[in-house]
C-alpha cells in the first residue's frame, strides 16, 4: 500500500493439496489411470492416442475455465441445480396451506403481514430471529446452528465519505481496519457490511411543501406550485433510499469457555466494540436492530419494493417493525441464472476480481452511488488469527525462493508476473511481521428488478459500474437460491 493508494492481494486457495483442489488432483490422477490401462490394454499406437487424448481432456477439465470455473468446478453446481430441479425444491411456498393471510388493500401481489407459522426457506436452513437482553430491551439476532452462531445488526451511516479529502478518506479507512484487526482477536466470527440501494419513498418534499405552504395559495392553481409539482413528481422517479447495514457474527467455537449465556454477552460487547470502532472512523451507528427491526431488514432484503407498503402500515399505527413470520416470504422461485421472491425478481453476482492495480479509498463509488436500479453490495470480512497467519505468509515466502532458485537452475526466464508475486509475497510477510492483521473477504451484489426484462437491464448497468470500480463480477447461475443470501445481513458468503 502506498500513500492514498491500496492494492488488493491475489486471491489464493490452500487446501489439503495446497493449491490444487482435490476435484483437480482427482481428474489428474483419473487420466492419468486411464492412459496407463490404455497402453496396458492395447499396447499400439491406437491406444497411445486414447491414453494422451483422455489425459489431455481430464487435464482441461480441471485447469481451463469455462464460464469463470472450470469443468469439474460445475459438475456439482449442475448436479444440485438439476437435483433441485427434479426433487422440486427449485420451487417452495413458504405459506403453508389454510394459513390466513393478511394483504395490503390497492396490492394483492404483496404479503407483508401474515398470521400463522412461517418457516424460513430452505437456502436458510434452520435460522431464526431470537431477542438478546440488552438495558432493559432487546437486541436482535439471527441464531444458526441450534444456537451456536449468533449474527446482530447495526444502523449506520456514513455521511460525506466521498466528498472528503484524501486525508481524511484514509483515516477512516484505517480506522475501520483497526476494528477488523480487534475482531481477530475476539469472539467474532466474521463482520460484514451491506449497503442496499432502494426507491425512495419520494413523498418528503411534497410533505414539506404541504406543511410548509401558505393556506392562502391553491396549489392546484397556482402556476409556481404547479411548476414545483411538476418538479418534485419528476424528480421522485429518480429518488433512492441509500441504506448501510453492519452484521457481527459470533460462534462458540471462538469462546474460551462456553457457559450459558455466554455468547449472548460476547455478541453484545463484540457490537458496542465495532460501534465504539466506527464512531472514530465518523461512522453514525444509530442502533441495533431489535427483533422486529431485523425481521423488517429481512423482508426487505428479499423485496425492496415493500418499502412504500411498510410506510403505509407505518402511518396506519401498525409500526415499522414486523414479527419473524412476516420476515420470510411467501413463495420463491429460482431459474438457473435468477430467483423470484414474491413479486421481486434477484440476480446475484460474486466479485470474482477485485482491482489488479492501485486504488484510492473510494474506488467503489461509482458502484455504490451510481445507477438507478435497485441492488445491495455485500462484503464480508473473516479476521484470521495473526500467528497462523505469519507462518502461512513464511512459508509461501520459502515456497517462492525454492521456485526461483529451481527456474534459474532450469534455465527459465522469470516473468514480470514472477517477479510481481515473489514481491507480493515478501511484503505480505513483511506486513504481518510488523504486526497487521490478516483477512478474507468476499463480495456479492445482488440485482433486483420487477420482471426479467428490468432485471437484465439493472444487471447491464450494474457489471458497468462495477467496471468503472475495477471489478470483474460473474454471475453464480444455477446457485442463485443460495447464492442471494450473502448479500443479506447474515454474514454468508465465505467458504
């Protein structure tokens, strides 16, 4: 990282083989059975040619990509998607039959509020909403895994970012990596933020104009006030809702000691830390989402068009929060490259490239305030622990030496891309030496139209924008159910 300019690391996979997926080890080692029992069976020419043409093909299956993965990277996408599709499980009513249901009157294409038992869908697994005491009140929570793993939600905003100067755009940065490297340390499993574009209600200036009004004009007369009606019913086409969110995950396996209660207090203290963090980076966390707080985040994440029609039970008395029944909706549909909810239609994508070069702090702007479709940017961020960390960084800095020595000893020139992942893994080392925290993070968007025809448009404008970012998206087709729910507040989406 240089003075106003960051640069993100190359995306690395270590597993069992280190970096060779078993699925790859696996397609090698077929071919390579298949060209032996070839020989061995016909021992000619003929068979040499089916032994090479058959390793030839595992190997492309496991190195040359297709779509952004590679062959046996969509073996089981298109194994699930297809059992799914046999099973039914593509299509699911999340209202069960002979459950009431209580509709909006104007609208009969949204539930909002039902009455009756509702499960979550199937991409969610066992989740449920559950209160946290907290001052006399209740803190929501998402709780997975019969209770293990607990996932709140803060409010916040973060005014003037982007019109701040370059000095300031750092130390709120910094700011915010110092919660991060807090985190590692801690009971937290994972933080993550969502910033979720939406229509506006669009009806602020009218109140206004309505409260603020001389009684002795008649708008309806007036030719300045029917000018600025004109304006205002312009311009509430063009208005949207801006809204950031801040999930804070804990699990038990980060506790020393799991007593009752317990992870209950670590969530609480793990969010009071992360807004304490972000009040120095100037970062307003309003509050903490109560259980029907949250349910109400929920439900609009799967249809931000229920925004008008929360407003609406808002000014009827009903309130602006919802029971856990009516967080989930009441049918969803997923199609190989799409997934219907209710009267919603979504396309998720994962931010497959971050940059390749230097960036400065607001790089993502164009794609967080640009555009005029509705959508939600996720990322989520895993804090590592700092010792294993440091000796993964010493022993990719030894494993870079050894293939250097072995090229020059072999005679093979090094390329500028050699030489830039040797620098690379030198200064990562170097940087977790001095002390820095490690993380991995994953970033989603989800796009969201009213039929197919305005979701292709908003994913059009959407893959625009995040190129002006400097990132290359791909669409998760064939994973879209599961695939919606990393940009929820949920903090998903890392493996």
């Amino acid at each position: 990282m240089s003075i106003g300019r960051y640069r993100f690391g190359d995306s690395i996979h270590r597993g069992p083989l280190g970096a060779v997926r078993p699925g790859q080890a696996a397609l090698g080692l077929a071919g390579a059975v298949w060209a032996i029992a070839c020989l061995d069976l016909s021992p000619s020419g003929t068979g040499l040619l089916a032994g090479v043409s058959g390793l030839l093909i595992a190997l492309a299956s496991a190195t040359m990509p297709v779509g952004g993965r590679t062959v046996e990277q969509w073996v089981p996408v298109v194994c699930g998607w297809l059992t799914s599709l046999v099973s039914g499980r593509a299509r699911s009513i999340c209202r069960p039959p002979g459950t009431s249901v209580t509709l909006l009157s104007g609208d009969s294409s949204r539930v909002l509020v039902r009455d009756g038992a509702s499960p979550p869908l199937r991409a969610l697994g066992a989740a449920r909403i559950v209160g946290v005491d907290y001052r006399g009140g209740l803190v929501g929570a998402v709780s997975e895994r019969r209770g293990r793993r607990l996932t709140s939600v803060l409010v916040a905003k973060a005014p003037g970012f982007a019109l701040a100067d370059l000095d300031e755009q750092e130390q709120r940065l910094a700011v915010w990596a110092s919660v991060l490297q807090a985190a590692a340390h801690g009971a937290v499993r994972r933080i993550a933020w969502v910033q979720r574009t939406a229509p506006a209600q669009g009806d602020g200036l009218a109140r206004w104009l309505y409260d603020q009004r001389d009684p002795d004009i008649d708008l309806a007369s007036d030719r300045i006030a029917r000018s600025y009606l004109e304006l205002m019913a312009h311009s509430a086409q063009a208005v949207q809702d801006h809204e950031v969110l801040i999930a804070v995950q804990v699990d038990t396996a980060r506790l020393r000691r799991d007593h009752p209660g317990e992870l209950q207090r670590a969530l609480i203290s793990a969010c009071e830390r992360v807004a304490s963090g972000l009040e120095r980076a100037r970062v307003r966390t309003d509050r903490a989402l109560t259980p029907g707080g949250l349910a109400r985040a929920l439900r609009v994440g799967y249809d931000p068009y229920a925004h008008a029609h929360l407003a609406a039970l808002r000014a009827a008395g009903r309130g602006d929060e919802l029971t856990e029944r009516s967080a989930w909706p009441a049918a969803a549909s997923e199609s190989w490259g799409s997934y219907q909810v209710d009267a919603a239609v979504h396309a998720t994508f994962e931010i497959a490239g971050w940059p390749r070069t230097d960036v400065g702090p607001a790089f993502l702007s164009p794609l967080l305030t640009g555009g005029t479709h509705v959508r939600s940017v996720a990322v989520c961020f895993a804090p590592l622990d700092p010792r294993r960390s440091l000796a993964q960084a010493e022993a990719d800095v030894t494993r870079s030496e050894t293939d250097r020595h072995q090229r020059h000893r072999l005679g093979q020139i090094e390329t500028a891309r050699h030489r830039q992942a040797q620098d690379a893994t030198h200064q990562r080392e170097s940087e977790l030496a001095a002390g820095h925290t490690e993380v991995r993070l994953a970033g989603y968007i989800t796009v969201t139209g009213t039929d197919p025809d305005e979701l292709e448009q908003a994913c059009e404008e959407t893959i625009t924008l995040a190129a002006r970012s400097h990132l290359e998206l791909r669409r998760l087709y064939g994973q879209q159910a599961h695939a919606f729910t990393f940009t929820l507040p949920l903090c998903r989406g890392l493996k």
